[in-house]
C-alpha cells in the first residue's frame, strides 16, 4: 500500500490504480497554510503586529495631546514618555531600555518604523507566531538599547528601529539556519529582500551619521545581533510544534539581557561615580550617597553639582545644618544653581541670597 508523503499513513488507491501523495489530513493543512501564505491579511489576522502598532500609535498620540506638537517633539516630552536617557537609564530607569522601543520624536520617525513593523511582523507571525514575534520585539529592543549604551552611556535613543531590526534577525537566521515550514524559492526570496532592507537602512544609518545627523546604528546593530541569536532556537522550536521550546529559548534571552543589563550598569558605575551617586539617591539610600558625594566633594572641591547633590542628600537625610553648609557652598562656587537655591529656600522657608 502507498503511503502519505508527510505522515506515513497508508492511502487508498482510486480504481485507476492512483494513489494521492498526500492523505487528507496532511493536504488539509498544506491547502490552509498556502491560502494563509498568499493572503495579506487583516488586522485581526496578526494580532501581536497590531498590538505593537496599537501601543506605539497610543503612546504618540499621548505624547502629541500632551505637548501640542506633531512632527517633532522636546527633549523633554521624549524623556517623559520612556527616553533610553543614559544618565536616567543606568542610574535605576532600567524600564526605560524598554519603553524607548514605543516612543518616536515625530510623525516622520513614526511612520517610517509602523509601516517597516507592519511589513515584517506580519511575516514573522506567520513563521513563528504572534507571542513570540510580540517577545522578539521587546527583547531586540532591549538589545539594540543595550549595544545603543555601552557604546555611548550618554546615548539618547528612541524609536522601534531596533527591535524592527531584531525581528528582522530572527527570520534571517531562521529562514537560513532553521526548520521553518516554507518552500525553498520562499526562503530564497525572503532572505534576499531582507538582506536588502537591512544593508540598506544601515547603510543610510551610517551615511546619516556622517554628516551629522543624529541615527542610532548601533541601537539597529544590537537589535539585528540579537535577532539573529533568537532566530534559530526559535525557528526550530516552532517546527517541532513544542511551544515550551519556544517559551523556553525568550525565557533564556531575557535573562541574557537581565545579566547584560546589570554587567553595563556596574561598568558605568566603575567609570563614572556620578551614575552610582544618582542611583544611590534615586534609591533613597542616602547614607550611601553621602558618603560617595562627600569623597567626590573633597576631590573636586569645585564641583557646584556635587555639593548641591550632597545638600540635598544632606536634607533628606535630615541633617539640616550640613545641608545648609553644602547648598551654601555650591552657591559660591555657582550662584545660579537651582537646587541649592531652591533647597535652602525650603530649610530657610526664604530665598537664599546670592553671592554678587
């Protein structure tokens, strides 16, 4: 008896004597992924895609209602909104490695990146699922964040650019290296174009930043290598039909990107003392703080910042005559420091007067 191609079920043959190649259940399912692969698709269709657009499309207009522009926003409403601001960043904001993978600077940034998420995650749901291309997308762009900060710790970076670029990873190395239930003329075809897409946008990214326009290639970097790591264990998990593989291999890269996170932060933090210090305060460790501000103050006498910092840590540490004594002394060296003024102003319950 003939059997099924696919399965290895035995086929019953017609009075001709003709068998198929495939048994029903087996040519049900090819029929159903061809249909699924020929259609574009709705909204409905590819719910993690739409998820993604939904949130970045909500926080935009949050941040267009909340300060009344549109194609371009103010450091400022960027930082409120989830910035990856490195001083902030490393010194406690480590949310922010994932917000700033929702926030644009503008209608430009926004469209570009919706209309690059909304080709590529469409095609990535059809390889490897709407959860995991929506855990691809917050786990590249932790990575492109991450590459993003240890090469710059100053770096200000927003956009979905790097986790685009993760997901386009993932399905490069998947297609290229894992089992992904597709024809070899698809393989072919999607590793072509996106090849094309990612050289190329990095290419601009490059050619940009040469002439001094400000595009995060490195943020695109980290995102691509860190796709391009998850794209085959994922690939090859979800051939195998077992989502614990899946769930298994995003588990693992986001404890990845948990120890990457902390190596960065203590490297920062050896390097510039002014991390540790704000992270100390943010923390509300203030005996911590005092004790680093009052070594830093004594190195660098001149340092306004360093002594406001040690009267405020002072104030909140409820030692009111060293806080007064601190917050004096940064006005000397610098009469227009706010927070001294503003912090002896609330010990004094006056304004602090300044030096002339």
């Amino acid at each position: 008896m003939p059997s099924c191609l696919k399965c290895g079920a035995e086929l019953a043959v017609n009075e001709e004597g003709i068998a198929p190649v495939l048994c029903d259940r087996c040519a049900g399912r090819a029929t159903s992924r061809a249909r699924r692969g020929m259609s574009t698709g709705t909204l409905r269709d590819f719910p993690a895609t739409t998820a993604l657009l939904a949130i970045n499309l909500a926080v935009f207009t949050g941040m267009v209602l909340t300060s009344g522009s549109l194609m371009e926003f103010a450091p400022r409403v960027l930082i409120e909104w989830g910035a990856n601001v490195g001083r902030l960043t490393l010194s406690g904001d480590y949310w922010r490695l994932v917000t700033a993978g929702f926030v644009h600077s503008g209608l430009p940034h926004l469209a570009f990146n919706m209309w690059a998420l909304w080709s590529l995650g469409r095609l990535s749901e059809r390889l490897v699922g709407s959860w995991i291309t929506f855990a691809v997308y917050i786990l590249t762009g932790v990575g492109g964040s991450l590459l993003s900060l240890a090469v710059n710790p100053e770096q200000f970076e927003v956009g979905a650019s790097g986790a685009i670029f993760g997901i386009a990873g993932a399905i490069l190395s998947g297609i290229k290296f894992g089992n992904v239930p597709i024809s070899s003329i698809h393989k072919r075809a999607i590793f072509s174009s996106l090849t094309f897409f990612v050289l190329f946008n990095l290419a601009i990214g490059f050619g940009l930043v040469s002439v001094g326009i400000g595009i995060d290639n490195m943020c695109h970097l980290g995102g691509l290598v860190s796709g391009l790591i998850f794209g085959v264990p994922l690939a090859t998990a979800s051939a195998s039909g077992k989502k614990s593989f899946e769930w298994a291999t995003m588990i693992l890269g986001g404890a990845i990107m948990a120890v990457l996170t902390f190596q960065l932060v203590s490297a920062n933090e050896r390097s510039n003392p002014a991390l540790a210090i704000q992270r100390a305060l943010r923390g509300q460790d203030y005996t911590k703080a005092i004790a680093m501000l009052e070594k830093l103050t004594a190195e660098q006498p001149s340092d306004d910042q360093a002594w406001a910092e040690l009267g405020y840590a002072y104030q909140m540490d409820n030692n009111k005559e060293k806080a007064i004594t601190a917050y004096e002394q940064a006005l000397k060296i610098n009469p227009n420091s706010r927070v001294a003024q503003e912090g002896l102003q609330s010990l004094r319950g006056d304004a602090p007067r300044q030096e002339q």
